[in-house]
C-alpha cells in the first residue's frame, strides 16, 4: 500500500455517503519496547482484514516530565513513567521500518504523536493521517502543529468536555482539513454501562462530521453496535496474547477476536448499504411463501352441493391454494365440485356468492369442533 492508496481509504472511509468503515487496530505499546514484537503485530494484523494499524509515538523527553505518574503501575522494571517511554521507545529508522512493513503488508501506518517532535518524525514517513489521543485533544500547539500537514485529524475524546470539543472542532475547521470524532471513553477496560454509544448519535448531529467509537472493553460488541448506529471510524486495541505484558493488554482483542470483529462490521457495512423493499422481496420468494404457506383444505370428503361452514374446513401446508388468511371468505358458499380431504380448495371449486342462511364465523369453527 502506498501513500496515496492510504490516503485515498481515508478519505473514503471519511465520506459518510459510502458504507466504508475504518478498522484500526492500536498496538500503543503492547509490544513493550520489543522491535520484533512490533513488526509481529503487523504480520498478525494484516491477516484480520483490518484496514490500519496505530502505534504510539513517545518521546520521553518531549512530552513528559521525570516525576510523571503510572496510570497503572504495572511495571516492575521502570521506576517512572518516563523511564518506561524510554525503554519502549524506538529510534527514527525503525520507525521507518515498521512504516515500511505495514505498507507492503497492505495496511495503513499510523501512529499517535504525543509531541510536537513526535509529529515531525512521523511527518517525516509520511504518513496519512493524525491520530490525536483523548489527553492530546485539547493540545493546542500539537493540533496546530498537525492542522498545519494539510491531512486529516481523527480525535479521540475520552477526557474532554462538550465545550472543549466544540472550540477544538472550530479550530480544526479553520485549518479546512479532514476530520473526524470519536467517542471515546478512558477507562481501561470500558464496562458496558460506560461505552457512551448514545454520544455517537449525538456528535453526528452537533458536528456534523465523520463519528467513530474508540473502544477499550476488550471485547467486539460496542464496535458491532457502534457501526449499526452510524459509527464510520473504529478503533479497538489488539494484543496477540491476553497474557502479554503491558497496561492496555486487558483493553485489548486477541487477534483472533479482531477477526471476528472485523468480518462482523463488514458483514454490517453490506447490510446496511443494501436496504429491501419487502414486497419485492415477498415476490423474490414466492416459491418459499408456497412451501411455507397454508391453504384451505377440506377436514373431511365434502360433495357438491355442500355449504361450507367453519366445521369443514382446516388449514394447511403447502400454500398452493387459498391462502389460509381468506378461509372467512369461503364460509356460507356451496361448493360447485367435490372436494377431497387434505387436497387444496380452488375458488373455481365453490360458488361465487355466500348462502347466508348457512354461514358460520371462525368462532363457530372453534365452538363446533369442540363441542
């Protein structure tokens, strides 16, 4: 995949009028610092059918502080958070090459910039598209930095409040680039009362513009129901084992549960884009209705001459004669030829007017049968 082909899925899956939904699958840091680790992830990845793959691009000294605090302290060899950047963090050139190895994997490269540094070397591969992380949202000067590429900004907004969108949705526009939103919640992981997918809905109305969930459940359901409520963009974080090393590892699908994730929404962006008219599709299966369908038949040997009531009549696979909804209409009429037990009544078989003095209602049916 080149450069341009990842732009142009981008802006395809940025269209709301297609029914192309972005898949991307976050590594962040699961592959803990490991290079091989890191380029394992693509190789699994690309064989989910997923369309990106997101890292995380840390540069310690540029975006954090000695004393930063764990959000989790889940590490027994980093003493600090920046130590962990540090050790996790890989140089310029092999940033180059995962780059590189994505693409001929056929998936979008990308990866969260944390820093104005950090944009610059990602800026340096080229790649497509800004990925802005929930505690980055409100980044002016990274944004700005971004905004000033000319390529699209899908933010996350785990951590931001209504008005903090809404003056960084302006500010984007007025750099007159791409975007898109997604509702995002920063708990790791994400209990099901928490997801917010009603926000979905509700940034499509405000914003007006591409909507996405970025989900950290663990588990492939939000992401199901986040496209069939209108969600263009996903993102859910991947692991090749749940037994791996790192914080975000109990946020994450196994591979194997990104596969089913994946062929669900492309499953659903095929249902979706393809509604049905129902009575055309009553004439698609009209062979079904008949196998399926019930017609009147006779309970017993009727002769001609009979005035049908309620009593002689019962319903009936296949549906090849009168459907069982018309059953009413027969009652009272006399039947012109003899009619069969079990064998379908024609309305050729039957006079065409009712003998009031002998009709019964279906009631009457129920009542006589079980008397």
């Amino acid at each position: 995949m080149t450069p341009v082909f990842e732009s142009e899925r981008l802006s395809a899956c940025l269209n709301p009028q297609t029914p192309d939904r972005l898949i991307i699958a976050e590594v962040a840091q699961n592959h803990d610092g490991s290079l091989g680790q890191a380029h394992a992830f693509i190789d699994a990845v690309a064989l989910t059918g997923a369309d990106a793959i997101k890292f995380q691009t840390h540069i310690a000294a540029a975006e954090s502080t000695p004393d930063e605090p764990f959000r989790v302290k889940f590490s027994r060899q980093d003493k600090t958070r920046y130590e962990y950047w540090e050790r996790t963090s890989f140089t310029p050139e092999q940033w180059a090459g995962l780059a590189e190895h994505a693409r001929d994997k056929g998936l979008i490269f990308l990866s969260s910039a944390f820093s104005t540094e950090a944009v610059a070397l990602l800026e340096g591969l080229n790649m497509a598209a800004w990925k802005v992380g929930s505690g980055e949202a409100s980044n002016l000067p990274l944004l700005e930095c971004m905004g000033a590429t000319g390529k699209p900004i899908l933010l996350s907004s785990g951590l931001s409040t209504v008005a903090e969108l809404d003056r960084m949705v302006a500010q984007i526009r007025q750099w007159d680039v791409p975007f898109g939103l997604f509702q995002t919640t920063s708990m790791y992981p994400t209990p099901p009362d928490k997801l917010g997918l009603n926000v979905i809905s509700e940034y499509q109305q405000r914003y007006a513009c591409p909507v996405g969930l970025s989900d950290h459940s663990g588990t492939i359901y939000p992401g199901l129901a986040a496209v069939t409520l209108g969600a263009h963009l996903l993102e859910v974080h991947v692991t090749l084992s749940p037994f791996m090393f790192g914080p975000d590892v109990s946020s994450s699908l196994t591979v194997e549960g990104l596969k089913q994730l994946v062929d669900g929404v492309r499953f659903l962006e095929t249902a979706l884009a393809s509604p049905i008219d129902k009575d055309v599709m009553a004439q698609d299966m009209a062979e079904m209705r008949r196998i399926f369908q019930k017609s009147v038949v006779p309970r017993q040997d009727l002769a001609a001459g009979t005035v049908l009531s309620a009593a002689h009549l019962t319903v009936k696979k296949p549906g090849t004669g009168i459907p069982a909804a018309d059953l009413h209409l027969l009652l009272g009429r006399r039947l012109r030829n003899p009619a069969r037990l079990d064998q379908p009544i024609c309305w050729e078989d039957v006079s065409p007017e009712e003998d009031m003095t002998q009709t019964l209602n279906t009631q009457d049916c129920f009542n006589e049968v079980n008397a």
